[in-house]
C-alpha cells in the first residue's frame, strides 16, 4: 500500500531522518536517510538484523526518541502533538503489567492517570479484554496469567485510549510458536476490527510476511532502508496461506534480502 498512490494523506511520513546517539565510545549513527509513507489502516511489518534501527523508528514516531535530523510526521503533525492527544498506542517485548492490579485494572490504567479519562475507546476495558479473548480473566493477577495472556491484556491497555496507531515492539518474541501464532492470528483479526494503522517490528520472516500488507527491511551499520516489499497475500488470511507457493516465494525473498542487510 503506497499513501502517496492511494491519495491519501499518510498516517506517518517520515523524510531523512536520522537519529545519532552520543556515547562514551563516540557517535552512533542508529537510523540515516529514512524515508517512507505509512498509509492510515495500514499494517506495516518491520523486519532486519539486530541493531539496525527498528525500535528506534518505533520511539522516534512515539515520541519517546527525537531524531537528530529530518523529520516526521504523525496525523499531520508532530509526535509530541500525538503522543499528547493519545493518538499512539505502545505494546513493547516486556508486557510490562503491574503484579498488585488484576487484568482488568491493568487495562484500565491508562483511564486512570494522565487525564486518560477525557479520551476512551468507544469499547470498554471490559470489552477490550474480550476481544483478546481474555474477559473471563479479567480478575486474574498477572502472575497467574501466561506469556501469551500477559501480552493480549498489553494491546488491550493500549487500545484503551482509542488511539489510531499501534506501534508493536517484538511482543510475541519470547512466546513459544504455538502461541505466537495464535496471537498473531489474533492481532490480524484486531487489526480488521479496529481499522487501526499498525507498524509491528519482529525478527521473524514468516511473522513479517503473515501480519503485513508490506515489510519495511532495514539493514544495519547504519540502520536504512533496504528494500520496501509488499505482500501479495490475500487479505483475509489464516495460518495456511504459510503453506502456499505465493507465501514460500516471499519469504524466500525476505531471507535473501536479509541475507545481504
């Protein structure tokens, strides 16, 4: 999906932009030169080796890292703007619950702290869980849930705020396969439901290739852009299409291009 093409204002442009980061050691250049337009609805995989900028460009769009150069626009105006209007949603690798609040009041949080109360999800906490499939353990303390249940209560509490960007730092990455598939059949099904625009950094090339309508490669030292590929897949997709020519091809491509970043 190109916003540019499609006519339609982008949900996030980014234009040169480059973040440095000043150390004991010296400068390192984390992201030089990256350019790219994510389109509202979009779900947008970010893929390549460790260290070449993925997360950063996650915190760059959240507000949570300024770029030394360039620039970037989220909703037609600066992260900050954004950030401040709750317009972005953050679900990192670590689900990151606090242990003395039950599900429920996890996912409520947001509600409940930094004027979370002027802005809420037209669903509420309540329903958010049961859209993750978690409502009847709503009361569960996050020690009695597992890893895979621990992240689903995460999205919830970032969709809490109706935000209309997800950003997803490797959530599922330290899950087992089983669970990291089902979760990511779940979060498409999200995605569809919410018509959210979503941008998902994974190290996986089948993750990349499943959840996302295009992968944004980057390579490392410093982090660029690689190659932007799109995902020729049926839209409404299940675990199978994993086992379609169609999918093979592309991952085949995914692993090349990898190969060289």
């Amino acid at each position: 999906m190109d916003a540019t093409v499609a006519g339609v204002e982008p949900a996030i442009r980014a234009r040169n932009v480059g973040v440095r980061f000043f150390t004991g050691r010296g400068n390192v250049t984390a992201i030089q030169g990256l350019d790219i337009d994510v389109a509202a609805g979009e779900f947008l995989t970010l893929l390549g080796p460790s260290g070449c900028g993925k997360s950063t460009f996650l915190r760059v769009i959240a507000d949570l890292i300024a770029p030394s150069s360039g620039q970037v626009d989220v909703l037609s105006t600066t992260p900050q703007a954004a950030r401040q209007r709750r317009d972005i949603g953050f679900v990192f690798q670590d689900a990151a619950l606090l242990p003395w609040r039950t599900a429920l009041q996890n996912v409520q949080l947001p509600l409940q702290v930094g004027g979370g109360a002027a802005r809420q999800s037209c669903r509420g906490p309540l329903e958010l869980l049961d859209m993750v499939g978690l409502k009847e353990r709503a009361n569960a303390w996050p020690h009695e849930l597992s890893g895979g249940q621990c992240q689903r209560v995460s999205i919830a509490r970032a969709l809490v705020s109706d935000p209309k960007i997800l950003l997803l730092d490797e959530p599922f990455g330290a899950l087992d396969e089983i669970t990291r598939d089902r979760l990511n059949e779940e979060l498409r099904r999200v995605w569809k439901e919410t018509g959210l625009t979503i941008l998902f950094v994974t190290h996986s090339i089948h993750e990349a290739a499943y959840l996302g309508q295009r992968v944004l490669m980057l390579a490392a030292n410093p982090g660029r852009v690689r190659e932007i590929v799109p995902v020729e897949l049926p839209g409404e997709r299940t675990l199978a299409v994993r086992e379609t020519p169609e999918f093979v091809r592309l991952t085949a491509h995914l692993r090349h291009v990898l190969a060289t970043c």
